[in-house]
C-alpha cells in the first residue's frame, strides 16, 4: 500500500498571458477549479498509475472539501482516514498561469495546518501498514518531524518532497529514503550552486538519497556518486503539479521494486 500523508488544497487557477507584477493588474482569460494540494495530487497520481492508495489528511466542511474528496475517490484512492475539520476552511491555493505553462501559486492553508501530531496518532496504526510513505510540506513541518522519529527504522520506504521549499533542520535527516527537491529548491536549501555538491551535501548529513527533479533536463540521482537520467520529451501544456505527478511515479516504482 501506498500512503500520502499531505494536502489537499482548492486549486483556483487563472489563465493570464503573463504572470502580473507586483502592484499590476493583469486581464485574465479564464477561470478553472481543479482539485489540488500537494498530498491529493500525489496520491490521485499514483492511483491513476495503479497504486493501491490511502490519502491520510484533512478537509474543511464545505463544497470544496466535499468536492476534493469526491476527486480522491473517484481516483481509486482510499479516503477513510480523512478527517473533516469544522473550524477551517478546506485549502485553497490561487495560481496563475502563463500560455508557455509557467505559473505562481499562493496557498492558504485552512484544514492543511491542521494536520497535527494528534491527527497522526490517530492513524498512526494504518499509517505504517504502508510499504511506501509519500510526504510534502504544504502540513505543519513539525508533524513530519515527530512522525519521521516514531517510525520503524525499515519500512515504510519514507519519500520526501521539500515543497514548498522549508528548512530541513528540525527533521530526523536519517529515516529519509529519498527527498525529491527540484533544482531551485537544493540550492535554496543548501545554499550550495553546484548540484552535485548539494546533493551530496544531504547524503553527507543521513538522507539515503536524493533525487534531484530537473525538469527538462530529467532527474539526477545521488546515493554513491551522481547518476543522470534523462527525461522523455513532451510538450508543456501546464507544468502545475508535474512535481507531484514525478514523486507519485517513484513511489510506485520503488513499490513494484519492492524496496
Ligand atoms: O504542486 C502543485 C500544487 O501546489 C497545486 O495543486 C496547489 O494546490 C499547490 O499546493
């Protein structure tokens, strides 16, 4: 089993031909609501890809909360252990996008910043039925800390994705698998420009791997010694989420691997 503990976040989008600046007005040509949320993505993907997925997290109790979990389920995913937080409104997250597929993206919260240590225990006891463990950091950092320390040393198979991007000092660095930064984020992180230096910087510091996304330019893999893998050419239509869609892959695949 797979298990995706993260967000699930509203995703207003708004079609504009350029991004607007700071203090501009922009005319846009169009607006769409997308199920969203780092963690939702996740899971929906790996889903689609075949996995047997449980999405663990939480929702406001309004339309958009109902609709994110509908989403979830009719991808196949496993929406039991969401719990529905009547205080909070579900997370929202407003992003624009430009025609090449760029985009900027401002998230709210709401039910994400919920998802605490007291969530986590109790579903502590599903949660590490799962053979691979898919988490991001749109929920509070400190309940990824204190459930990275209650896990067995082994299993599940713990994949970390930095984003958005938050410091990674109060984490247990040990008990990650593979933490997923994209380029900007490494350096962001590290503070270190070349890429093999701050991958190797982690690897140094506990993390068994890192996995570098480069988008275009494919993935770098850091264990030993850096190893390059090239992407398959397609076209942008919107690069939103293409992260997310990359880690739901590697969880499925180091599944089927049975690492
Ligand atoms: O990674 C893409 C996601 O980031 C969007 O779905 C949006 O909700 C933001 O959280």
């Amino acid at each position: 089993m797979i298990a995706v503990l993260g967000s699930a976040n509203m995703d207003i989008v708004t079609e504009v031909d350029r991004l607007p600046r700071p203090g501009e007005t922009v005319v846009g040509r169009r607006i769409c609501y997308y199920p969203g949320g780092k963690g939702a993505n996740q899971a929906v993907a790996a889903a689609r890809l075949g996995g047997d997925v449980v999405f663990f997290g939480k929702v406001g109790r309004d339309s958009f909360g109902e609709q994110l979990t509908v989403s979830l389920r009719s991808a196949g995913v496993d929406t039991s252990q969401v719990e529905i937080e009547s205080e909070l409104p579900t997370g929202t997250a407003s992003i624009w996008v430009e025609e090449n597929g760029e985009n900027a993206i401002a998230c709210v919260a709401g039910a994400n910043g919920a998802v605490n240590g007291e969530y986590v225990r109790r579903i502590f006891d599903r949660l590490v039925e799962a053979d691979v463990l898919l988490l991001q950091f749109e929920i509070p950092l400190q309940t990824i800390a204190s459930l990275l320390l209650d896990l067995p040393p082994d299993r599940p198979v713990v994949i970390v994705d930095p984003a958005p991007v938050a410091e990674l000092a109060g984490l247990p660095l040990a008990r990650i698998d593979v933490l997923t930064p994209n380029r900007g984020e490494l350096q962001r992180l590290t503070g270190i420009a070349d890429l093999e230096r701050a991958a190797a910087h982690f690897v140094e510091r506990g993390v068994r791997n890192v996995v570098c996304k480069a988008g275009a330019d494919g993935a770098y893999w850091m264990a030993e010694r850096l190893v390059h893998v090239p992407s398959i050419r397609v076209e942008t239509v919107d690069s939103t989420a293409s992260g997310d869609a990359f880690n739901a892959a590697l969880g499925c695949a180091l599944m089927q691997k049975g690492m």
